[in-house]
C-alpha cells in the first residue's frame, strides 16, 4: 500500500524530469536551428557583402586604369606630335596603352565571372532582380569597349599618322570623348554597387532579427555571443570599404605629384561653372598655363629636376591666386585655372602677369637655382566662349600665341585668332615647300676683322612664299619646331649651298668655307651627315668648302653621344663646327672642354651691348680669353658699328660678321664680292695672316 503513494509522485517527478528534458532537447534542437539559420543567413550575407564589395573594388580598379589610359593615350597623340622624341619614347608609351587596355578587358572577364556568381547568392534570390544594374554594366561595357578599340588604334597607327590626325586637336577631342559618358556611367554603377551592398545588409539584419526574437533569453545571449564579433566585423568592413571608395574618389580627381586637382576634376568644375553661368548668369575666366623650354630641363637634369619645377608652378599658383579659384594640372607641363567672378580683360591680365612673375622665381634644386617661365593664355566666359569645347579652343588660341614670345600672357582676341590663322595657312604651305624648292638661301660674309678680308660666309634661309614673297626666317621657322619639315628645309639648304659652290668655284672665285646650321634632330643618326656626303659627291667639292653651325641645346639632348659621334665623324672629314649663339644656352666648362667644336660664336645679343653696358663687354672679353685658352677661334655675329669691330678687334676677337660689313645676300650678288682664285693667293701670300683663321680651322 505504502509502495503505490510513493510510486505515483515519483513516476510523475521522473515524467516531468523525462517531459523537461524531451522540452529542452526539443528546446536545445530549435535554438540549435535557429542559432544555425541565424548563423547561416549570416554567412550568405557576408558572402553576398563579399562579392558586391569585390564587383564595386574592381569597378573602381577598372576606372582607374580607365583614367590612366585616357591620360597615356593623351600623352601619346602629344608626344607624336614631338618629332625630335626617338621611338623608345614612343614605343613603352604604345605597349603601356595596350597593357592598360588589356587590364580594363581582363577586370570585365572577372566582373562578369562575379555577376554569375552573386546571382546564385540567396539573399540575391530574396531581392528582385537588378534591371538598374544590369542595365548600367552592358551599356558601360559597350561604351568602353568602343572607347578601347579607339584607344588601340591610336597606338597600333604610326606616328605620322598620329602626328597627321591627332597632333592638335586629338588630345581635346579624345579628353572629351573619355571624361564625359563614361565618367558618369562609372560613377552610377559604383554608386549603384554600393546601394545593392546596403540593400543585402538590410536583408540579412531584418531575417536575423526576426530569428533571434523566436530564442529564449539564453539562446539571445548566447547568439550575442556568438555573433556580435561577426557583426562588428561587417560594421567595420563596411566603413573601411566606405573610406577605400572615398580614397579612390579623391585619388581619381587629384594630381599625385603636385597635389591639385586633375583633368578629370578639372572638367566637372568646368561643367558646373557652365551649368552656374546658364541658372544666373555667373561669369568666370580660364587661364590655360604651359611652360618654356620645360623639356629641356626634364631631359637635360632628370625627371627629378623637372619634378621640382612643377611642384614650384602648383605652389607659385596656389599663392598668387585666391582661394576660391581652381587651380588643376591637365597634364605634362600644362595647368589650368577657373577664375569665378572674373569678368573684365584687364582684372584677368593682371592675375595672368602676377603668376608669371611668381613662377619665374628661382627654384632650389640640388644645391643650384633652376629658371623656369610660363606662358599663358587666357579667356572669358561668356564673352569669348559659350560652351565647354569652344573655351578650350580659344584658350588653347590664346596660348599658342603667348607661346611665340615665351614668358607672356595673352588674353584672346580677334587679333590673336587671325595671327593664328594665317599661321596655320603658313603651316599648310610649309609642307610642300622643300618640294617645290621654295627655299633659298642668302649669304653672309665672315671677314678678318683685322684687314677685312673675305674669309667665309654663313648661309642663311629664306622662304620664297608663292604668295606673299621673300619671308625672313622669323616668319617661318617657329612654325618648324617640333616637327619633320626641319628635315627637307635643311636637306634643301644644304643641296643649294652645293650647288652655289660649285657655282662659284666653277668660276676661279674662291669663297672660302660655308657655315650651315644643323638642327639637333639631324645631328642623331647619320641623316644630317649622309646630307652632306651626298652634296659634296654630286658637286664635287671639299668637305672644307663647308663648315657645320650647332647650339648649345646639343649638351642637354638624351642622345648626345650620338650627336658626339656624328661630329666625330665631320671632323674626320676636315670639316669645322662652331658652337652658335655661345652664352645664350646650358653649356658649361665641362661641356667645352669635352665637346670637339673649332669655334665660339658670340651671340649678336652681346655685341649689341659694346659701347652701351660694361656688363656685356665684360663677358664679351671673358669669352674670347676663354676660347683663346681652349686653342678656339672667335666669331662675332651682329657687328653693326666700327665701333664694335674696333673693340671686339682689340678684345682678340678673330673673325667677324654683321650688317657692318654686308647683309645677307642671294648668291649673285654675294658672288660679286668674291675675290678670284689668282687674287686670293696673291693676298694670302702678301698678307699672310689676312685668312688665318678660317685656314687653320679647316685644318683642324
């Protein structure tokens, strides 16, 4: 009887314990579950965040190297446009293009594999489908895709084919053409990655909020526990994802070397200003900046050097201009400024002059001072232009034309787009003129400045304009610069002054040897010496009926062992070379000691200071006592006075030339001042230091 009381509450005590533990294995078994999906769903969201962050990661990777090639190939069509830049310039420019291009290919392989990949995802499945994206990624992808074929022809065409369609207007056109669809594209489907990226936070915070309300306050700590690390981590991923993009942006709108704005920014600043002018009627002003001569530094003393100078320009800029103009560097030694508020021509030339004065400051560099100027062209906005191409093309007129004077502002005129006119025409007519032998050469006398005497002469170019007659080389020449028709001028020159030689001495006159200048780019290779073998062959002449004329710019060229060597082989000839316009370039002692010349010629903008500045007349002096100490020989160019022939006699100087003595001539009327043969021996033998000079040059 005692058993049966007993057994009731302890079979009822071992159900409730069997019945407590049957709730809390079910119990354990649901928050196993829901502690399972809650960490599942998590997984599938870090997955999803993963992924929509390596899509947005390579669509931000993808629009820089789109950047960079924009700007490569920009830099190309410039540099193409530069014939003195040799072809292992040229080439690494080309095989960076096409290394860029296939990144930007291979970056979409790999978003596309990713597309397929997220689209598996299930919390992508929970989300309807992203028409937006989709959308936005296959118009992209045909847009730059036709961008990059267009980037690829640019680099697999020659160069003078680049030079011939590209060469001025190319790099405005392609900048157009690359910063303005597919920069917003790229920004919307970033921006639209980003927004899909918070969408799947959303997701997964809401599924396992609504899970974690179905667990017991243990399984709610617990999960805390278990996944508040997890949580935290995507906070933080998140954030550094968000300050990875904000990086990106300003990396992508800033110059990394000077730390200003770049093109890309520059042209949205441009744009709204544009779009501020059409709302209320805001004017500004834009200054296009470019600096002299900035190759010859950077070639001369190293990128490091020409570094250093354009730091100098972004920071004369950021000091002479206000704070709220936007200052950008476009590119190379181009800058660029948008002047809001500036409205008036005179207010626009006086903050163009201030930067000028502010870059031409000296630079500390390597224990020297380096120099540098600034020429700069400007514009204002609506007066002179209404939209964004039409502002760059009359600000790139009004440079061009600062550029002829170098060191100078110029704000654009009608003036300045009519010079510019006629100088294209100029430039259309300088391509056919070496073949229609429109090019003639004049003759200046070199004489002893002791007795006078006859002792060479210089051989001067002129242009013979079908249309606008004799034109001197002032006209013409700065249209040359940086292009081939240096090549067929000097070939003509040279196949001219031949012949004239011939000529004269066909005659029994004798007219001693024939100074030409020799551009730079003829002096790399054998051109320039194959010129003059094949003239002294065809006419049967001395290679001492000639004498070769080069500038001090030779000792800062990449390729002057090359230039060496083809003096050296000149030389071999008997032929003379003088080093021209001596005190006006870079060169230093160490350069006159090594570089094999026969004579300095004294720039005329010295002998135009005797009598006027003793500076001048010191310098004068130093330099003949230099050239004496070397074993050289003196030219003075521009000898105007009998003054100055009379002080540059005394100073030592040997040999002279200007208009004192004769102007440039043509061959006839330079003939008639030849001496004949017989006469000519007659004096060397009577005088006989009269040709000194030039006789013992040829021997050299």
């Amino acid at each position: 009887m005692t058993g049966k009381p007993l057994s009731k509450p302890r079979q009822s005590l071992e159900q409730y314990i069997r019945s407590i533990g049957r709730h809390y294995l079910h119990a354990v078994i649901v928050m196993t579950l829901l502690i399972a999906a809650t960490y599942l769903t998590m997984l599938v969201a870090l997955d999803r965040h993963s992924l929509q962050q390596k899509i947005s990661f390579l669509t931000s990777n993808q629009f820089i190297r789109f950047q960079q090639l924009a700007n490569q190939t920009r830099a190309l069509m410039r540099a193409s446009a530069d014939p003195n830049l040799p072809d292992y310039i040229i080439g690494p420019m080309s095989d960076d293009i096409h290394r860029a291009i296939g990144d930007i290919r291979a970056i979409s392989t790999e978003l596309h594999a990713l597309d397929r990949s997220i689209g598996g995802n299930l919390l992508e499945r929970l989300n309807p489908r992203d028409e937006i994206s989709v959308e936005l990624r296959h118009e992209l992808n045909v847009r730059l895709e036709d961008f990059l074929e267009r980037a690829a022809r640019i680099a697999d065409t020659s160069a003078e084919d680049r030079r011939q369609r590209y060469s001025f207007w190319g790099p405005i056109d392609f900048a157009v053409a690359a910063d303005s669809m597919l920069m917003r594209q790229f920004a919307d489907l970033i921006r639209h990655a980003h927004d899909r990226s918070d969408v799947s936070i959303d997701n997964a915070k809401r599924i396992s909020t609504g899970l974690l309300a179905l667990i017991a306050a243990t399984v709610v700590l617990a999960s805390t526990f278990l996944f508040s690390p997890l949580l935290k981590k995507l906070r933080n991923e998140q954030r550094r994802t968000m300050a990875f993009e904000q990086q990106l942006t300003i990396l992508a709108h800033t110059d990394a070397l000077t730390g200003l704005n770049n093109r890309s920014s520059f042209n949205a600043a441009l744009g709204d200003l544009f779009g501020e002018l059409e709302r209320t009627g805001a004017v500004f002003s834009m200054l296009l900046v470019d600096l002299d001569r900035f190759k010859s530094i950077n070639d001369g003393l190293g990128h490091p050097a020409g570094d250093a100078v354009l730091c100098h320009v972004a920071s004369a800029l950021q000091e002479t201009l206000r704070a709220s103009d936007f200052i950008a560097r476009l590119g190379g030694d181009e800058f660029a400024v948008l002047l809001p508020g500036i409205g008036d021509a005179s207010a626009l030339e006086s903050v163009a002059e201030r930067a000028i004065e502010a870059i031409a400051a000296a630079i500390p560099f390597e224990g020297r001072g380096l120099q540098v100027s600034a020429s700069i062209g400007g514009a204002i906005v609506p007066d002179h232009a209404s939209d964004e191409a039409g502002l760059m093309r009359i600000v790139d007129l009004a440079l061009y034309t600062a550029k002829a004077g170098r060191n100078t502002m110029v704000i654009f005129d009608e003036a300045a787009l009519a010079r510019r006119l006629e100088e294209n025409q100029l430039s259309l007519a300088l391509v056919l003129a070496a073949d229609r032998n429109e090019f003639v050469v004049h003759y200046q006398p070199k004489v002893d400045l002791m007795t006078g005497t006859h002792l060479g002469f210089e051989a001067l170019v002129r242009w013979q304009h079908p249309e606008l007659g004799l034109l001197p080389p002032g006209r013409f020449l700065p249209l040359m610069e940086g292009t081939q028709l240096i090549r067929g001028m000097t070939r003509a020159v040279i196949a001219a002054v031949g012949r004239d030689l011939k000529t004269w001495k066909n005659a029994g006159l004798v007219p001693g040897p024939v100074s030409v200048n020799l551009p730079e780019v003829l002096l790399v290779g054998g051109e320039g010496y194959e010129f003059f073998a094949a003239t002294v062959r065809e006419n049967r002449l001395e290679w001492q009926d000639f004498a070769v004329e080069i500038t001090e710019d030779v000792f800062l060229n990449r390729s002057a062992d090359q230039i060496l060597a083809t003096v050296a082989r000149f030389r071999e000839h008997g032929l003379s070379i003088s080093l021209d316009d001596f005190g006006t370039g870079f060169a230093s002692l160490v350069h006159l000691r090594d570089f094999p010349f026969d004579e300095l010629k004294i720039d005329r903008s010295f002998v135009d200071g005797i009598g006027r500045d003793a500076r001048s007349e010191q310098i004068i002096r130093a330099m003949i006592h230099l050239a004496q100490s070397l074993g050289k020989h003196c030219v003075a160019e521009g000898i105007e006075t009998d003054q100055q022939r009379r002080f540059l006699m005394e100073a030592g100087c040997d040999v002279g030339q200007g208009y004192h003595f004769a102007r440039p001539e043509p061959v006839a009327l330079a003939g008639k001042r030849l001496p004949q043969q017989a006469a000519a021996i007659h004096r060397r033998t009577d005088s006989g230091p009269a040709t000194a000079p030039l006789r013992r040059i040829a021997r050299r």
